[in-house]
C-alpha cells in the first residue's frame, strides 16, 4: 500500500524528536568552518572534475553522494535538487560542466522512499497559491516511481540538444534503506 500523499500543509519538517525546537545552526557551522580552514589542503585543487565526472543526485539529507560512490574532493561536479530530476536548471548546469570544464560523462541517483513520491502536485500547488497569490512558474517534478523517475531524466538529457556527451550516462536508484545502488536500464521492460 503506497504512503498517503502529503504536501506541505500536511506534513511539518521532522527533526530529531517530537517535540524539538528548531535552533539555527549557522554560527555553529561557521566554528567547523574556522577548525576546517586550520587542514585546508586543497588550495591549488582544478575546477575542473579529476574524474570528468557530473553527478545529479537528490538533495536527500540521508545521501551523501560522495561517500555512496567513493569519491574524493575534486573527482566530480555534483548538482543536486529535490528528487534529482533533469530539469532545464540541471541541463544548464550540466551543459557548462562539459563545455567549460570537461566533463564526459553522468551519473544520476534517485532513491527510495523520495519526499517526491508522496506529494499531492496538485494539493502543493493549491496551498502555495492561497498562501502567496502567486502560481510558479516551476514544475514540482513528483513521481511514484523512483525507477522510472530516472528513466525519464535519462531520456531527458539524451533527447536534450545542448548535453554534448551522451556516450556514458547511466542512472541508479540508491535504497536508502541497505546503501545499495541499483542501476537503471534506459529500456522501460528492464529494471
């Protein structure tokens, strides 16, 4: 049975506890910042990915992308937004990537139980409209299937014009869950 679609009337942020008070964290972030700038050894680092590598992920606090696929600081472009769907922002992105600082290829991670599959489009629209007046001009991109949420980014960015390199893109879902990357055939009868 699928989870009842929430939007964001519905569904506060969770924190830690029930019952926990938010407290920003910004100055605290700032004194990591200071103890980070005394091992600072990354100065002469390239802008551009030792690996030749973009990777769109979602934004998902429990994904960190670099440690899912062993990359080290500088190994690749990460660009991440709310449920890791092509949008024309990604594409954007993705085309400076290869056309300015060499990248070649693409990775794309999904994952399951994604706060995008349980989002009423509809509801979210409403409630952003009687709060504001304001309808976006931007699509919510919500999905029931992580799988076939890649497959469309995958057709997305081949059918796309301005992604130079097409040769080595590849999607996966990540099972938040085990840590397991599954990969995504672009092919819709396959996994």
């Amino acid at each position: 049975m699928s989870p009842p679609a929430a939007h964001f009337g519905q569904n506060e942020p969770v924190t830690g506890n029930k019952g926990d008070q938010f407290r920003p964290s910004t100055d605290e972030l700032l004194g990591h910042n200071e103890n980070f700038v005394t091992r600072f050894a990354d100065q002469g680092l390239s802008a551009a990915p030792g690996r030749r590598l973009a990777v769109v992920a979602c934004m998902d606090s429990r994904m960190d992308v670099g440690q899912i696929l062993g990359l080290a600081h500088g190994d690749a472009h990460i660009i991440r937004n709310a449920g890791g769907v092509v949008t024309d922002d990604v594409v954007r992105s993705l085309v400076l990537s290869q056309r300015l600082l060499g990248t070649r290829e693409i990775v794309l991670i999904h994952h399951t139980d994604c706060g995008l599959q349980k989002v009423d489009e509809s509801a979210f629209y409403a409630e952003l409209a009687l709060e504001t007046g304001l309808q976006p001009r931007w699509p919510l991109e919500a999905f029931r299937d992580p799988y076939d949420s890649v497959r469309l980014s995958i057709v997305r960015l081949l059918d796309s014009p301005f992604i130079k390199h097409k040769d080595h893109i590849r999607g996966f879902v990540y099972d938040v869950g085990s840590g397991r990357l599954n990969e995504v055939s672009a092919d819709p009868g396959h996994a």
